[in-house]
C-alpha cells in the first residue's frame, strides 16, 4: 500500500491543491492529513471540504484543537490567536463538527486498516506520541530521544508534523540518529519518527508545499516538493483581516 501523508495545510488552498494534483502522478492508496488544516491562512473552509473528500484519516492538529474548542489557546500570540478566532467565526456547521471530532492519533498496519498491534503498525500524530494532547515538538535529535522511554509502544513508523520541517530519526533502544536522505529504506531493527514538513507554511527555506509518500511493502518513504501559487494565496491573506506576516513569510519559506 502506497500512502500519501501530509500536514500543516493551514488555510492554504493553493498549496493543498497542489499538492493534490501533484499525487495524482503517483500510485496512492489512501491519504492521511496530520493535522492544522486551519489557521493562519485565508481558505479555511476551502481546505477542510477538499481534505474531508480526500484523506482517509485527518489527525487532529493544534490549531485544529484551538478552533474547535478543545484546548485553551489564550496564551498564543496576537496574530496567531486573531487567526483562529477568525476561522472559528468563518467555518460551516459541517467542518466545525468534523474538526470536533478528529483523533489525536490514528495507527495501521502495512493494508492500511486500523490497527492496535503489530511490528509493521504505523502511527500518525500531530506531535510528539509522547503526550498527544500536549502537541511536544520533534524536529532534533534530543526531542526524538525522548521517545526511547516509549520504545515497545512506538510502530515501525510514526509520522508527525507540527514542525513544519522535513526532519527523520532512526530510533534503537539505546540511541537516535538523524536521517538526512529524501529517500530511504525503513530498517526492521529501528523504529522510525517522520516529521512530514508542511503543505500550506513551510518552514525550511524551501517556500515549496512538502508532502511525502510511504510504501507500505516496500518499506520505502519519500519526501516531494511541488511549487504552488504563493503570490495568490498570499494576496488572500493581506485582503483578509489577518497578520500580514502569514502571507509574507511564504514566499521566504519561514
């Protein structure tokens, strides 16, 4: 089975169309979206009905949370906070119900079907599986460390986004490496964390919609780039009542 998976959308239609199109010259069997499909961005609803139709599993993000009402966000700063509140008022009944009830975390195993067991389990979560509902960060080697305390609970593969950078580790019981090639073999005697980049706001100086593939049977994952309409999804920001900034920082990629 060939997965598609991605995160961080944020509100940015012409990126996650993209990255749409950009599948469809690639042999997917299911989609999963890890989460922050809203915020910061000027298409939130546009987003949230494409990717419904699209993914076979969405993750709940923390911007996700925060929109639907399941998480304080007070302490968020100005323009992040007006974002959501934003979104909150613009979303229909329908995508509002639907982020209510997103997991927190969703594992299957190598056919695609949900599971609870098994070496080739695979594990989608918007941050850290140490704490789920917390969204911990994970984009170095000391954060992934952590994750040696949950060892025998980890799948083969966890994905995770949130960072919004391109980041893997190879876990053993003992220590952690980075892996720094776009393409590689999942080994057995590892456990792997997956940092999938953003599709809508990246953050790595590469101003591209990032989003990846993983085969199942091959056990090979892949991350892709694919170039989108930033002057337009940036022009849909500065026209809404939203922080400049959003629209600005995508054309640097940060």
């Amino acid at each position: 089975m060939r997965i598609g998976i991605f995160s961080d959308v944020h509100a940015n239609i012409e990126a996650m169309t993209a990255v749409a199109e950009a599948y469809k010259s690639e042999r997917i069997d299911m989609y999963v979206c890890i989460g922050d499909v809203v915020g910061y961005g000027a298409s939130p609803n546009e987003c949230c009905s494409l990717i419904r139709k699209l993914a076979a599993h969405t993750i709940l993000g923390n911007h996700d949370a925060a929109v639907a009402g399941r998480m304080d966000y007070s302490y968020y700063y100005d323009a992040a906070r007006q974002a959501l509140d934003l979104h909150s008022r613009q979303l229909t009944q329908e995508n509002m119900s639907w982020l209510r009830g997103l997991p927190y975390e969703v594992r299957v195993g190598a056919d695609g079907k949900v599971t609870t067991e098994g070496l080739n389990e695979v594990t989608f979560c918007h941050g850290s599986p140490i704490n789920l509902e917390e969204f911990e960060y994970i984009f170095s080697v000391e954060q992934a460390q952590r994750c040696i305390e949950i060892w025998d609970d980890l799948g083969a593969v966890t994905f995770i986004g949130h960072s919004h950078l391109c980041k893997s580790f190879a876990l053993t019981r003992e220590e952690v490496f980075e892996v720094v090639a776009t393409k590689f073999v999942i080994r057995p005697e590892h456990r792997y964390i997956i940092s999938v980049g953003s599709v809508g706001q990246p953050r790595d100086y590469d101003n591209r919609a990032s989003y990846t593939i993983y085969d199942t049977e091959e056990r090979v994952f892949e991350f892709k780039r694919v170039a989108y309409d930033i002057d337009s999804a940036a022009q849909k920001i500065f026209a809404a009542d939203l922080e400049r900034n959003f629209g600005n920082r995508l054309f640097l990629g940060v």
